[in-house]
C-alpha cells in the first residue's frame, strides 16, 4: 500500500508538470520528451488484466468445474456454496481494487443491466456506452472533468460471445431486454483514470501518465484477481483437500492454487501481444521456472526483500525500445502462504514468517 502511495506521489508531481502551461516545470525534461504511456495505452494494459481475469476465470475454473459437476456455477454462489459467475467474480475485483484508493477505478456497466447497480453512473458514461453499441470494434475514449477533476475514460465494449451470455441475460427474471443475440454488446467496461484538476484548458488525448502509476495500476488489477480467487473461491469452496497438490493445472478433481491462477492470468493478458509481461518470481521458488531468469530479476528480488516498502524499478532496453520494469514484493499475508511454502516437498527455503517478502511480482512494458 505504502509503495503505491510513494509511487502516486510520483504521478501527481509527473501530472501537475505536464499540466502546467508557463513557468520552469513546463520545461523539464520529462514534458520536453512527453515521456510516459499515452492514456490510451495505459487503459489498454489495464483493460488487458481485467479481460484476462476474467478469461482466466471463466475458462479454467466455470467451463471446468461446471463440465465436470464438481461445483455449481450459481448467481446464488454463496448460499448455495457454488462458484460465482464471471461478471460476479470482475465485480468483487473491482471493488477490490476501487477500494484500495489507488486513482484508478473500473467497472461493469450497460443500459440494460440485471443488476442496476450496473446503470452507467453518468450522462457522459451512458453516451459512451452507446456508442460503442453504434461503434463495437474500438473502445470509446474520452475526457471528462466531474467534480472539478479531469478524467480519461475508457469504454471497452463487453460482447455476448457465446450463446450462454445471450440465454442466460435474455431469460433472467430482472433483466430490461430479452433480445440479445450472439456479438451483441450487451455493456462495457469503465475505465477511469483520474488527470488531475489543474489544466486550465481541456487536456487532449496525448496526455501520458508516469510508468510507475500504469505500473501500480496493473499490478493492482492482477493482485485483486488473486485475492478474489483465493477468499471467494478457493477458500469459499472450503475444500482445503483440494489444495494440498500441486500438480498440472488440468489433472484430477484439483483447484487451482492462487499462484497458478495468477500466472494464468498473465500469460492470457501477454498474449495480447501489447507489450505488457507480468511474472511471479522468488529467489527460493517452489517451481524452478518461477526463479529469476537474469540479473535484473535476481537484483530485483533481492532489493525487495530488504526494502520490502516499494517496487524496485529499472529502465531495460531490447534494439530500439525502451522498457519500464518493476518488481512489487509479494508478501506472505496469511499463515497459509507461509505453511505451504515451508512445508512442500520442492520448496527450497522452509524458514518463511508471516509478513516476510516470499518473491516478487514483475510488471514491464514498453514506453515510446
Ligand atoms: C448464468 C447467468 C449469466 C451468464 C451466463 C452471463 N451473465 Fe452477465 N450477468 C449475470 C448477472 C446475474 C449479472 C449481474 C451481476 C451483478 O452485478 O450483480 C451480470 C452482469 C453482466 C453485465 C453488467 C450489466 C448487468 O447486466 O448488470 C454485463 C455487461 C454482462 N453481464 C455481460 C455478460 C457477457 C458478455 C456474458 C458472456 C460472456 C455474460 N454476461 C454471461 C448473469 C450472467
Ligand atoms: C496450498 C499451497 C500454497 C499456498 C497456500 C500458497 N502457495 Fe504460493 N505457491 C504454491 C505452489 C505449488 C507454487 C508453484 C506454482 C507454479 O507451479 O508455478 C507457488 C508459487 C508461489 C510463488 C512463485 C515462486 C514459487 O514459489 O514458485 C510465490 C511468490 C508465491 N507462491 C507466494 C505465495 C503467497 C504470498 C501466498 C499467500 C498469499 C501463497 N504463495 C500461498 C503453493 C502455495
């Protein structure tokens, strides 16, 4: 939390530079070479996670377990001790991450929700959802200012891409509209990255944020994953016999551990081939290909271990382009991080406490 408070710190100093129109800071070096991630960019990296998340979600826990019967997939999760529906599971990750204060928020929206809690939340945000209804193939950007605050928005349009999207919302007692077919956009989702307020005039859409912030931004995202995989899913599930393996991901009656989900997470968002890596990394791994893989990421997680407050942070470049790389500790936040890494058979440290920095998590990516 601290590391990402120091780290806004940063943006805001980095915002308030580019916003102003006279005076020295409007002539340093940072404004001169307009370095940082374009808006559009940065929510392109976050809208990634979020989709992958989903992805993830949907296709290695509900197609799986629904398939099979192990668990049923149910609106009802919690009553009915079953799994949640993907929009239930982007919905806890959201607040997950809105909560942690960060800047950055996002959520599900549609004019047509089951749940109205889903209505767009403004007039701007209701135009932009319909037009990516009129315009599907492109996320609709804009700014805005609410409050006296600048904002730059992002709706990504949300496609019934299979057949259950479409029964499921055409046939749900509280839903608005009963046609939906398949490649409908059936909503978005609204990503909202906040500027700052003082521009005297409309920023344009060139306006770059600090790599930090996008960095904290995905790294936010992808942590708020895991958590909700591992408290309303895993442990909602409460079926520790499940969790004692960890073997293939696609073997026997098993859950997918927290770590393994997030790595899934990743490799879905990096195939996107937008530039944005993410890694799970530790100096004393249960799997080897979880090690540090060159000098950077061995420095890396030996900085964050003894200076467990912030990401260790370093500029690397591949040919002509440069890439911003950051490593955030992973700390073990519960006794059963540290229970299970002491205590499997592969694990090469068994010495782990509470609250100790046990790897890191690498975020990278390209800035122009
Ligand atoms: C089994 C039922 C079910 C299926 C299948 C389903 N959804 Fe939903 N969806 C819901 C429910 C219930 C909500 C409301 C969740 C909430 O916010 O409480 C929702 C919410 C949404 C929302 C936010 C607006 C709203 O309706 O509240 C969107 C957009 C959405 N779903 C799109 C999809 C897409 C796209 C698919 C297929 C990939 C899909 N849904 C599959 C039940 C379903
Ligand atoms: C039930 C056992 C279990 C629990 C609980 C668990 N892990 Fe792991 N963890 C694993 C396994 C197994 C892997 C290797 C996954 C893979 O195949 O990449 C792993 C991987 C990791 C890695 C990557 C390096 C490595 O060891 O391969 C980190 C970092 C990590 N876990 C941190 C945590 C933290 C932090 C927690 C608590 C929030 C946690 N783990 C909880 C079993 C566990």
């Amino acid at each position: 939390m601290r590391s990402i408070l120091l780290a806004g710190i940063a943006g805001l100093v980095f915002l308030m530079s580019v916003g102003l129109e006279t005076g020295p800071a409007a002539e340093s070096e940072s404004v001169k070479n307009n370095e940082g991630v374009r808006a559009r960019i940065a929510a392109d990296y976050i809208y990634a996670v979020i989709e992958a998340g989903r992805m993830a979600y949907s296709r290695y826990i509900v197609d799986r377990f629904n398939q099979d019967g192990t668990f049923k997939v149910t609106e009802n999760w919690k009553a009915e001790k079953g799994l949640l529906l993907p929009a239930q599971f982007l919905k806890l990750s959201s607040s997950e991450t809105n909560s942690k204060g960060i800047g950055m928020r996002y959520r599900l929206s549609s004019v047509w929700p089951l749940n109205t809690d889903n209505l767009p939340r403004s007039e701007t945000e209701k135009s932009g959802l319909l037009e990516v209804l009129r315009n599907p193939d492109e996320p609709f950007t804009w700014i805005v200012q609410k409050n006296g605050l600048w904002y730059y928005q992002a709706i990504y349009p949300d496609k019934a891409v299979s057949q259950t999207c479409v029964e499921c919302h055409n046939q749900h007692p509280a839903s608005p509209k009963r046609d939906f077919k398949i490649g409908d956009v059936m909503g978005g989702i609204v990503i909202d990255l906040p500027l700052g307020s003082r521009f005297r005039k409309k920023p344009d859409e060139s306006i770059a944020l600090p790599p930090e912030v996008v960095a904290d931004y995905v790294h936010a995202v992808l942590e708020s994953d895991r958590t909700v995989y591992a408290n309303h899913v895993v442990q909602h599930l409460e079926n520790g016999e499940l969790l004692k393996t960890s073997g293939p991901v696609k073997t026997g009656p098993q859950l997918m551990l927290p770590a393994q989900f997030l790595k899934k997470v990743s490799q879905i968002a990096a195939r996107k081939s937008i530039g944005l890596e993410m890694n799970l990394l530790s100096l004393w791994p249960i799997n080897p290909q979880n090690a540090p893989s060159n000098e950077f990421e061995r420095d890396a997680l030996e900085w964050v271990s003894i200076h467990p407050v912030r990401p260790f942070v370093r500029w690397t470049r591949a040919g002509n382009v440069r890439y911003f790389n950051a490593v955030y500790p992973d700390y073990a936040i519960s006794t059963a991080c540290v229970e299970c890494h002491n205590q499997h058979p592969t694990s090469p440290r068994n010495d782990f406490k509470l609250n100790d920095v046990m790897g890191g998590l690498r975020v990278s990516f390209p800035v122009k």
